[in-house]
C-alpha cells in the first residue's frame, strides 16, 4: 500500500494478489493512492510486472504492517530498505537488514542511487524502479496529460495495410462528418468537436496532443475524462509517420507499461492520427477505448480521413485572435534577371490598374513573393492580405473556407462564420495553387469574379465584397483546362496577365546572389559565420540545377550554416543531391561539349538499334563494355543494365 497527500488525487483499486504460493509468503495492498508526480515498484514474478506499488516522497520496505509496501516474507527484516526522493533524484537505503539489499546486483551499503529501470532485490523478490512520469496540464488546469516514455514503444502499433481504401458511398459520408466538426468547433470549442469525433469512431475518450516547442507535447483539449495517458513514442512515430497507427490493447504495449498503469487499468485499444495543415504538423489527436482491440481498419481508415478537418480546427485555436490587418512588409525579391525583372515590371503595372494576375511557375520560385508585391504595388496596400492554399483543404472544406457558412448550414452550424473573401475585403486575396480547385468550386470562384458577390453556404442574402484576388499555380492551366480538369472560362478570367517566375536553374548570377542573401539573412538570424566552400563544393554548388528552386537554395544555405558554422565546406560535406554532380564536366567547356555530341551519339544508336547494346556499340564502332560505361557516365537516369536496353 502507498500513503501520500490527499490533494488532487484519485484513487485506483490495486491488482488483486495472486494466491500464495507458499505458506510464508504472501503480498498486500488494500486501495493505491495515485498522485501525479508519483514513482512506482514493479514486482516481477517470473520477470513479468505483477504488481504496482505506487510511492511518495519516503518509502519503507518490509514485513512489518507500519511499512509503506509490506511484503510478508520471512526472510525480509520488519523494515528492511527505504527509498527517499531527494534534490538529485532518488535513493535507497538498506536498514541493517538481516539478508541485505541489492541494487542491479550489488549490494547497497550506505545510500544507493537508483536509475530508471533499477531492480532491486529483497530476499526472493525484485522489484524494478520507475522514475515518475511526466504529467503536464493546460494553463486553466482543465485537462491533464499522462506522457509516458520507452524508446521500444509502440512496435505492436499497426497501420493500414496495403491497398485498403473506404468505398465511394463512405468517404461521402465522411465529407459531411468533416464538415460537420469544424462545425461543432464553431459552436460548442474543441470538446465539441471531439466528442463528435468519438461519437463517429465509437471511441470512449479523445484528446488532443500539441507541441510548442518549449515543452515536447501538451493537452489542448480532453475529453472524457480529466487524464488522459499516452505514449509520447507512438506520438512521436504518428508525426513521423504521417499516417494514423493504432494499439489493439495497450495494457500488452510497452510504451503503456510501468507507472501509468495505475490510471490505464481500464485502457486498451488506442489509436492516433497526426494534425497536418498547410503542409505543417499541428499536433495529434488521441482516441482510445476500454475494450480489447474496438478499433478496426475501418475505423483506423476513417479516423485518417477525418483528421484534416480536425487539424483545422486545431490550427485555428492556436491562430491568434485578431489576424493582422495589414500584410505584412513583403520581403526583397532577389536577382537581376531579365525575365524575373520582367515579371516584377508587369506585376506592378498590373497592381496600379488593378487587373487580374495569374502567377505561373515550378514550386519554391517565390510565387507568393510577386503576389505580396502585386498588393504592395496596389492601391490596397493598406488593406487586409489574406492567403489560401487551396491544395490543403477537400473541396467541402475550402468552400467554407472562402465564403464562409450561416447558421444551421450542416450539422453543427451553429453560428456564422465569415469566409476569406469577406475577410480580405477592401485588400487582397492570394489563392495559391489554384489549380487544385475541385468542379464546384470553380463554378463558384468563377461567379464570384465576374459579380464580385457570393452567398455564405446555407445564405439566402447576397454579400457584396471588394476584393482584388491573385491566383497562382505550378500547373499548366491550359492543358488541364484542354483536358476538361479544369474550366476554359475560369483560366481565362484568372489569366488576363498571366506572369511566369523563372525556374533558378535559368536564372544565371541570380544563383550567387541568392546564396549570399541567404547566407547573410540566415547567419544573421540563427547566430552563425557563413562558411567558405572550397572550389570543389563551389563547382558542385554551381553546376547543380536547383530542381527545388529558391526553397531548395535556401534548406541548402540554413544545412551549411548549421552544420559549418565559419568553416570550410568540402565537396563531400554537401547534400547528396548536390554530389550526384561530382566527375561530370562543367557547363560551357570543350569537355563539356564533347560529352553532349556523345550523349547524342549514343542516345540516337540506342534508338535505331531498339535498345539492343551489341547492336548499339557496332553502330558506333565501340566495344560493348565501353557502351557500357558510356551509358553509365553519360545517361545516368536510363543507361545501364537498368535503363531497359537488351543485350
């Protein structure tokens, strides 16, 4: 039995002891007493956890009744060992007991400390020491969070197998139901919308677990119940994972073992799904129940299909209340590229008559930069800047999200709720990667741009907005609009000064010039010297084609400035994307050259030839090895023994 402070404490029965095995021994333990904070003993019987002694401050081991945690055994002395919490951590202290004490197999003489997982032997028992868990709470002190920690957690966590998709008719279904919690979240908060969540998984208890980067995970909501435990293992390998896992009895999982089975006598089946919005993770949602494996692949299924709308409604609790007014200053574009210039040129003629822009080109070449100079350029500068990723949202989600909804327009409805276009009105709106727009939307988008008027989902009055929308994609419009994705009058209202940003790897010096604003801004920003590369590194850093563009150069800048803080940079120290380079000839020189007419050369009796080698180097006048090693050098992506040619 334990004895500790009354304060905040809830009460568990114990495991009922086993029968005796012998007439002289026996265990006790009428009602534990659990307090967060708490270390606890497991005793092992044949080296599986038999009982939990949860233990305060001061703890006393022995025969005798007064004992903390008596263990009747005749051949412990009536107060053989103590345990104490102190500063530093936590000792033990053997009495002067007739038979000893043992710590991790050597005898404790004096004051012994303990390390998590110690066993400790009294007589013909052992007990192994558990530190206390982590217990954190939110800031009112609503809701509680059992973290527990096994770096072998979660093994037994199952995903969805293979090929395993909801049927068409169900995942319908589930649009509505995703709907129908960001709904609840407007009326009744985030337990709302997680006991809707239950109610759809069939789940007792939910919980939703962020991290804000002081502290490694907190609760943002609980329901069901004041506590909630989890393993921040399984968290961790959610997030890491990107996909929902599940646990069928957690009383049998690692990662729920030891301390925390005092609170989790009653949980089995788990599952956890992470929060990913706008491309970024917002958290986890926690659901369990107290019956062995409940939770089925479907289940498992639904919940990852539900978990999008969930962390929307996370993102927005943890947005700030008032979103800014005013954008805020748009930041330098780099490079003094003729058709960069050119498109910034426009962009800005563009803004003062206020005609309709389309941004074109490949993802990370700073599309949102020229649509942020759009708006400085405009008469709108002063007013709301407001952006979309219209490739986060489904297209239920995104409609509420730019024209906003009234009350009782789904289930959960509850309130009016204004959309981004009311939001940005008198500014402008970004729809970033507009090409992802689903067949409703772009009917919707489509009239709203020709009457600048729309209706809220489930209005009935007309709202009249004021808003100069900017749209940009990495997509080709008119071959999608040519193949029907995408409508042909849609393009041609968003296109009436379509702008292309260059790809980086045509963007020259730009290169240079990016990479020593980066090295400046970013060295400045994390507190690091620019490192120097050496002129191998240099030649790979310019020979590489940048397929990432700008966000690329820029991942690439932060991973030196991290790792070479004012060093020098060898060939070897960069990205192994950048290495895949090293031994090829450089752009411009006669090497370089002769390379290309025999990558031509080649390419074109490998085409003549069928993709017969023997053929092939005949034709050429070469022997099959040296083909071999042409292809190699020369047409890495489909020479080889793997690029499909025949012997």
């Amino acid at each position: 039995m334990a004895r500790l402070a009354p304060d905040r404490a809830a009460t568990v029965a114990a495991p009922r002891a086993p029968a005796r095995r012998a007439p002289d021994r026996a265990l006790t333990g009428a009602a534990v007493q659990w307090t967060a904070g708490m270390a606890v003993l497991l005793l092992l019987r044949d080296e599986v956890p038999l009982v939990r002694f949860a233990i305060g401050d001061v703890a006393t081991l022995g025969r005798a009744s007064e004992c903390e945690i008596q263990l009747v055994d005749t051949e412990l002395s009536r107060r053989h060992a103590q345990l104490r919490r102190r500063v530093d951590g936590w000792v033990l202290e053997d009495l002067g007991s007739r038979n000893g004490t043992r710590v991790d197999g050597v005898p404790a003489a004096g004051e012994v400390a303990l390390r998590p997982g110690a066993v400790i032997a009294l007589g013909s028992h052992r007990l192994v020491f558990e530190p206390p868990v982590d217990v954190v709470g939110d800031r009112d002190g609503d809701h509680r969070l059992l973290l527990l920690r096994d770096d072998a957690a979660a093994r037994g966590a199952r995903t969805l197998p293979a090929g395993h998709a909801l049927a068409a008719s169900e995942l319908a279904r589930l649009a509505g139901a995703a709907l129908a919690l960001v709904g609840h979240a407007d009326r009744g908060g985030l337990g709302a919308t997680l006991a809707a969540l239950c109610a759809e998984l069939g789940a007792e208890r939910a919980c939703l677990v962020v991290s804000d980067g002081a502290r490694p995970w907190r609760p943002l909501c609980v329901h069901g119940g004041a506590t909630v435990t989890t393993s921040t293992t399984l968290l961790a390998r959610a997030v890491a994972e990107g996909q929902p896992l599940a646990v069928d009895d957690a009383q049998g999982d690692v990662s729920f073992a030891g301390a925390a089975s005092v609170l989790t006598h009653d949980l089995r089946a788990v599952m956890v799904a992470p929060l990913v919005h706008d491309g970024a993770a917002r958290g986890v949602v926690h659901v369990d129940h107290r019956r062995r494996g409940a939770f089925d692949d479907a289940a498992l299924a639904r919940l990852g299909a539900l978990a999008p709308a969930v962390a929307l409604v996370v993102a927005r609790a943890l947005a700030p209340a008032t979103p800014p007014a005013v954008a805020a200053p748009a930041a330098p574009i780099i490079g003094d590229d003729p058709r960069l210039r050119a498109a910034l040129a426009a962009v800005t003629r563009a803004a003062a008559a206020g005609a309709q822009v389309l941004v074109l080109g490949e993802s990370g070449t700073g599309k949102e930069l020229v649509a942020r100079a759009y708006h400085a350029a405009s008469p709108r500068a002063a007013g709301p800047w407001v952006a979309v990723n219209c490739a986060a949202f489904s297209e239920t989600l995104l409609d509420s999200e730019l024209f906003g909804h009234e009350q009782g327009a789904f289930t959960g409805a509850t309130r009016r709720r204004r959309g981004c276009f009311e939001q940005a009105d008198g500014g402008t709106l970004f729809l970033d990667e507009v090409g992802e727009l689903g067949p409703a939307t772009q009917a919707r988008l489509l009239r709203v741009l020709a009457d600048r008027r729309f209706y809220r989902l489930g209005g009935e009055q007309p709202i009249d907005v004021d808003v100069q929308v900017v749209a940009a994609t990495h997509r080709d419009l008119r071959a999608r609009a040519a193949a029907g994705a995408f409508r042909d009058d849609l393009y041609w209202r968003l296109a009436v000064i379509p702008v292309e940003v260059p790809p980086l790897r045509e963007r020259g010096a730009d290169r240079a010039a990016l990479t020593a604003h980066f090295f400046a801004t970013l060295g400045a920003e994390l507190g690091r010297r620019p490192p120097t590369l050496s002129p191998e590194a240099q030649a790979l850093w310019d020979r590489h084609p940048w397929p990432g563009n700008v966000r690329e150069l820029r991942n690439a800048v932060e991973r030196l400035l991290v790792l070479h803080d004012g060093g020098v940079v060898e060939a070897d120290d960069l990205p192994p994307e950048l290495r895949v380079h090293a031994g090829r000839p450089a752009p411009g020189t006669l090497a370089a050259a002769v390379a290309a007419l025999e990558r031509e050369r080649i390419a074109a009796a490998m085409t003549a030839s069928g993709g017969n080698k023997a053929a092939a180097a005949r034709a050429l006048g070469i022997s099959r090895p040296t083909l071999d090693k042409k292809l190699r050098e020369l047409l890495p992506d489909g020479g080889g023994d793997g690029g499909g040619g025949r012997a």
